[in-house]
C-alpha cells in the first residue's frame, strides 16, 4: 500500500514496554488504510456499526465483541470505525462516513484523551456537514 510511516510491531498496536509503542504511524496514512479497506473489504467493518456484534474466524469460532466507538449514533451514515488507545499514543479514533450521494469521507484523530477522542472526531465531522458542497 505505499505507506510509508505506518509500522505495526505486533498484531495488536498495543504498547510492548512503557517506551516502546506497539504502532506508529500518520494521521494521512491511517486514512488511506481505512479508505483501502473501505474500498476493498468493506465487510470488516460491519462490525463496527453496531453496539455489539459477533463476528467469526476461518474456523468457525466466534467471539462476542462490544464496540467501544461512544459515538456510532451520533454519526449519521457511519460505513465504519477504529478505536486505540494506549498511554504512548494516547487516545485515536478513525471513522468513515457518507455525507450523501455516494461520498464517503473519513476522520482520523491521533494522540488525543480516551474520553476525548469521541468529541474530537464529532467535532470534525460536524465541520465537515456544515461545509461540504454538493457536486
């Protein structure tokens, strides 16, 4: 995928040590990953448009999940989300979203609280409502 600055050190992204970060990476290239999954296997995100969910392995196996995104109901039209947090990148929160006609847009906020990160990414998308033209 051409990203340069995403580098994920393990399968989770949490922190390995209390200074060593489990991922890094831009708030431009968690984006383009989004939108490439958006574009690609836009069933894995599913999931995450609901409060809880249950999703299977290759196997067969499933796992009962509760989403953490607090804010999948204030978004109107959500395609999908993805949550983190950990105490080096702190609070994050990438969400797609169609403003209508068919045109997704996607937010991504890094580095934020945990409990802010939700109001930040509101925050975004209302700016984004109140200032998009139609085509």
């Amino acid at each position: 995928l051409k990203l340069k600055t995403l580098d994920f050190k393990n399968v989770t992204g949490l922190d390995i040590s209390p200074t060593e970060a489990g991922a890094v990476g831009s708030a431009e290239e968690v984006s383009l990953l989004m939108e490439h999954i958006l574009e690609t296997y836009p069933e894995i995100l599913e999931p995450t448009k609901k409060v809880h969910a249950r999703v299977y392995n290759s196997a067969g196996d499933f796992h009962d999940i509760e989403n953490t995104n607090e804010v999948i109901y204030a978004i109107p039209s959500l395609l999908g989300s993805k949550t983190g947090y950990t105490d080096l990148a702190g609070g994050n929160l990438t969400i797609a979203f169609d403003v209508g006609l068919n045109r997704p847009i996607i937010v991504t906020v890094l580095g934020s609280t945990r409990e802010e990160r939700f109001s930040d990414v509101l925050r975004l998308v209302r700016a984004v409502q109140a200032n998009i033209t139609e085509l």
